[in-house]
C-alpha cells in the first residue's frame, strides 16, 4: 500500500498566486521527501524534513511536518510557470530500506 | 557535469523479447535504485544496491532482472516474462545507502510493446 497519499490530485492556478500540496502518510517516518517532475523527466529533489523537524524552507519553498497527524505540506509562494510540474512525497518508513513515493499533484501554474 | 545518464530514451520491445536499460553514474554514489512509473501514479521500487556486487528486490521485481559489476553502472533487464513492461523507467543514485539523503535520478526510459 501507498505510504504516502497526495492531495490534491491536480491543482491549477494563476501565476503568482500561492500553491500548497498535502501529504499524509500511515506509518512513523525517519524523514520525508518533496521531489518535482516535469513531464516526461526524471524527478528532481527539493527538499528533505527530517521526523524531528517541523518546518523548512528553501528559496520559494516551505515544508511543515505533522507528526502527531502523520502528514506534510509543501507551499510554493509567488508562483511561476516554470513551477508547473507533478510533485511527490517520499517516505522512509522505520526500518524499510527504500523510499516510498506518493501518487504526486500535478500542479500548472497558468499565465 | 555530473549525473545520471538512462539510454535509449525510447524502446521497443517485441512479444517474448529481453531488452536491457542502461544506467551510469558519475557521482561516485554507491547507492543505486530502479522505479517503474505508470501513468498518472507514483513510483514503484524494482530493484535497489547499496554496494557493488549486492543487490535486493524492490516491491515489483517480478519479470526483471539487474546486475552491479561496476560502481557506475546499474542496468535493468526486463525479461519476457514481465507481462505489462509498458511504463517510464527511472535510474537513481545515493551517495550512501541511507534514506536520508536525496535521490539523484536520470531522465528515464519509455519503454513501449510493438
């Protein structure tokens, strides 16, 4: 089964608006992931959280992690074009030697 | 630059036919992995190895095959005997077998049935 689940599936919304994607997982985590994937290419990390951790930034990017409520979200501010990708959750569950990657939010950011 | 290189791009393959991915890295990671992604969902782990020589079944290793003669190199072989091969498939690297570190990955392969 899906450790992580993203929500929504699809969002669309104007340049420059704001854009927030949820992650929820079932089991305790180490850390979790956010990758992006532009069509047709591989994924690109962006930002890892580790289970200690509530909240991380990176340039245009925030991360919170909820671990009582076992769910993470990634905000990307001022949004631009080229921001118009699928984004994924990744989870390490305790003990599993892999990642497990959500189904993804495909995000278009129109102009 | 450094990276991750997956060729071909796009590949056929024919009804009973073995086809091999290739993977290389030049990263110096020691750590690589194979995902099979379908449309519209996320990935699913193959096969991974932390360590020449070595490697473990993903979640889906059913119908392929892999081998880890060199640090750089990881390729996938995908035998005839995995009934649905039609998906993107994407290489990715480690700099140590941790799951705390990011995942470097190529651009993949398409992989289609003629």
């Amino acid at each position: 089964s899906q450790q992580g689940e993203e929500d929504p599936q699809a969002l669309s919304i104007q340049e420059g608006e704001n854009a927030t994607m949820n992650c929820s997982y079932k089991t305790s985590i180490n850390n979790l992931q956010w990758y992006r994937q532009n069509s047709g290419r591989g994924l690109v990390h962006l930002i890892l959280i580790r289970s200690n951790e509530r909240e991380k930034h990176s340039g245009r990017l925030r991360v919170t992690l909820d671990t009582s409520k076992k769910s993470s979200s990634l905000l990307i501010t001022a949004s631009r074009a080229a921001d118009t990708a699928s984004y994924f959750c990744a989870t390490d569950a305790w003990g599993a030697q892999k990642l497990v990657f959500g189904q993804g939010t495909r995000l278009t950011i129109n102009p | 630059d450094g990276g991750i290189t997956q060729s071909p791009k796009y590949l056929f393959r024919k009804e009973g036919q073995n086809v091999t991915l290739s993977c290389e890295q030049n990263l110096n990671h020691d750590a690589m992995y194979w995902y099979r992604q379908d449309p519209g969902q996320g990935l699913r782990l193959i096969y991974y190895s932390q360590i020449v020589n070595d490697f473990q079944k993903g979640d889906i290793a059913e119908g392929y095959s892999v081998s880890r003669e060199k640090k750089e190199s990881f390729p996938l072989t995908v035998t005839s005997a995995q009934k649905n091969p039609t998906a993107f498939y994407l290489c990715a690297s480690t700099l140590g077998a941790g799951m705390d570190q990011p995942q470097h990955f190529g651009d993949g392969t398409r992989l289609s049935i003629l």
